[in-house]
C-alpha cells in the first residue's frame, strides 16, 4: 500500500472560507469582510456581524466595527435584491 498524497487544489476564495469558518462574507474587491456570529439575540431578533480588514502588516485580522442588525429586516433585503 502506498502513502502517496493526492492533493485537491481550491481556489484562493475557498481557502479563506475554510481559514475563517462559518460566518465569513467576504467583499469581492478589498480586503474587508463580515463575520457573522452563530448565535443571535432571540428576544429582540438581533444579529451581531464584525466588519473586519485584512491586516496587511500582521497576520491577524482588524476588526473595525460590529454592527447589530434586526435579522428579520437583513433576510428580507436580501431576498428583494435583483440582478441588473
């Protein structure tokens, strides 16, 4: 038997993704992203999402706000979107 490892290439975008787990939204042109909690605040219907930056001079990433936001009014925006 051999011990020969077939890697599986991903993309760049896949890499990120796994690299920051569940949550990660990132911005298709800089590199600034939303990372999103698991949990919400069930009482009032609230999510919490960091807007974060990729810090070029470290390896660690600069979170430059968290928004709280109505989960109910999010879902609905998103679904209203149409393409151009």
């Amino acid at each position: 038997m051999s011990d020969k490892v077939t890697r599986i290439p991903i993309t760049h975008k896949q890499r990120d993704i796994n690299l920051h787990g569940f949550g990660y939204v990132p911005c298709e042109i800089t590199g600034r992203y939303l990372q999103f909690d698991k949990t919400y605040c069930k009482e009032n219907n609230l999510v919490f999402v960091d807007v974060m930056a990729a810090d070029t001079n470290s390896d660690s990433p600069r979170k430059l706000c968290q928004l709280c936001l109505d989960i109910a009014l999010l879902k609905k925006v998103i679904n209203e979107i149409q393409p151009e």
